[in-house]
C-alpha cells in the first residue's frame, strides 16, 4: 500500500471506531466524548486536502511507505 492509502485506511478506521464509542445506541457505547476524536480526524482531512500536507503521511514515508501521486 501507498502512503495515502493507509493515511485513508486509518482515517476510516478511526472514524468507525469513534462513532462505535460515541453513539448512544451503540452496542459498545462508552462516551459521547469519543464523537470529538471524530471531529479531530475530521479536520485534520480537511487540513490536509487544504495545505496537501498529512503529517501521518510524512510519518509513514519515514518508516518506509512508499509515496503515493
């Protein structure tokens, strides 16, 4: 997988994962605190489509993903 592939991965994956946590009507339910991770992962996308720079993608490149166009 390429760098923004995984930076998109990860995203989505947190964002489940928060809306899972932060529902009320969720099965694994624990506080409503967790719907501010997912406005956090929120603006960090538009952080990054706005300045086109991620810096979990630069993070990753450094561990050795490879770059993506």
């Amino acid at each position: 997988m390429k760098s923004w592939q995984i930076v998109r991965l990860v995203a989505g994956i947190f964002i489940l994962l928060s809306l899972a946590l932060g529902t009320p009507g969720s099965p694994v339910f624990v506080s409503q605190w967790w719907l501010a991770f997912t406005a956090f992962v929120g603006i960090n996308l538009l952080q990054s489509a706005l300045t086109r720079w991620c810096v979990m993608e630069t993070i990753l490149r450094k561990l050795g993903a490879e770059r993506g166009c």
